[in-house]
C-alpha cells in the first residue's frame, strides 16, 4: 500500500489523467454531472490524504479519542477499576517507543481499544470477566494495533476514499481539525471495523513478546482467548464483533509459548 501512494504522489497528472480519461469515453453527460475542475479537486484531495502527516495522523487520532471520552465515563483515579488498571499496568506509560493513556470506561461490556495516539481504553466489562494477566494480554495486543500501524493505515484508506475528509494541507506544517460531524464515519471505519486476519495475527504475537518482556504469565493470553469463546456463545461480546475466532486464536498461542 504504502509503494502504490509513492507512486500516486509522484504522478499526479496520471490520476486526473485517468478520471478526465474515464469522463472522456463516457457517453454525453447529464448538465449536472462532474466538470473537469472537480475532478482534478478530487484527485487533488486524494493526494492530499495520501500524503497527510504523521503529525496530522496522531492529531485526528486524539480528536476520535476525545470523542469516545465524551461519550463513555472515564473512572476516576479513586475508583476500584482505575485503582486495578493502575496497579496491573504500572511502568507502561512509555512502552516500545510510544507514550500511552491508559484509564477505564464504566461500561459494563468486554472490550478494549487503542488510538494511534497512545490511548488505550479498557472497559469495566472485560475488567471483571478477565484477571490481571488476561487484561495485560488484551491490552498488549491493541498495543500491537498501534506500533504496527493498523490504524493509521487504515485512517489513511478511509482520508483517500471519502473526498469530504481529505483536508490535510501538510505542507505548512498546520495540523488541522476534523468537525464532530464527520468523526462519527473515522470512528466507524477506523477503530469499529474488523481487521484483516494478517493483523490480528501479529497483533497476537506482538502480545505474547509484551508478556514475555514485562515479566507477564503469557498463559494470560489463550485463557482470555478461552474466556472470549465462552462468552461469545450468548452473542453481542463487543470484541468478537471486530476480532477473529477467539478458540482458534488460543490454539495458536498455546502452540507458540510451548
């Protein structure tokens, strides 16, 4: 993916030449059908998210995280799931390079998520159902998310196919915001939309070396694969909506730490 917006960025008459190639065959069109000018502001647009900064990345990531705080109580440090999720992930504010945010939703569902802003959310949900150990290994591997870039790629993806978002404007160095009404659609296709299974697999594996570098039990991780089967016999469990299957994921785990 990467190689292919090189390519893009360096040609960018070639992709209006396609478009105005592709109006230019069609047969007559309709008055209110695109004219030249609009197609090369798309192309323009899609170079443009092709191209957005690191910086702007983090950004929109940070905006997409003050939006799920806004919609989701945050427990307070005095509660007994910060106190918990404090204790179980002390040393991790700076971990492989990155600087994370790690607090709990009230929120009685299993799930877990990470920005490419170093957000991590654990909901109060998953809390319960998991111990210590299987909590660490959730959140390894939606840190693995992060430092592999899954997120931001697919942020990138989803500034490339939707016109309307492809603001980014990088070369002044302004980092620019997003209005609330079209972080509802990043949300959707950025941190709720399922993964690929070559993701989610060195997802897995970068959470088994997380264990193994802390000092964690990484048997932490196939027993929250078992707990995540179990429960998703009723339906409705948040992270088998957007993750693969949990028993499989198990298997392959217990294989690896021998």
């Amino acid at each position: 993916m990467r190689k292919h917006l090189r390519l893009l960025a360096l040609s960018p008459m070639l992709a209006v030449a396609g478009l105005a190639g592709a109006a230019m065959l069609a047969p007559a069109a309709p008055a209110h059908s695109q004219s030249l000018g609009d197609i090369m502001g798309s192309a323009k647009k899609v170079l443009q998210a092709a191209t957005v900064s690191d910086q702007q990345i983090v950004a929109y990531f940070g905006q997409m995280s003050d939006q799920m705080d806004q919609q989701n109580p945050l427990a307070p440090a005095s509660n007994a799931y910060a106190v918990r999720l404090a204790k179980l992930t002390r040393g991790l504010d700076r971990y492989d390079g990155l600087t994370l945010d790690i607090r709990a939703y009230l929120v009685d569902e299993v799930n877990a998520f990470a920005m490419g802003d170093g957000t991590v959310r654990v909901y109060s949900g998953l809390m319960d159902a998991m111990t210590d150990d299987e909590v660490r290994c959730v959140i390894g591997h939606e840190i693995g998310h992060v430092k592999l870039e899954h997120g931001q790629k697919r942020l990138k993806r989803a500034l490339q196919q939707d016109a309307a978002l492809s603001i980014a404007g990088t070369a002044s160095g302004d980092v620019r915001q997003l209005a609330n009404s079209q972080l509802g659609g990043l949300l959707q296709n950025v941190m709720h939309a399922q993964h690929s299974q070559s993701a989610e697999t060195a997802s897995d594996d970068y959470a088994l070396t997380f264990m193994a570098a802390n000092g964690y039990n990484q048997q932490g991780c196939p027993s929250a694969m078992d707990k995540l089967a179990a429960l998703g016999g009723g339906g409705g469990i948040a992270l088998l909506q957007t993750h693969p299957n949990p028993a499989a994921r198990a298997k392959r785990m217990r294989k690896q730490i021998g």
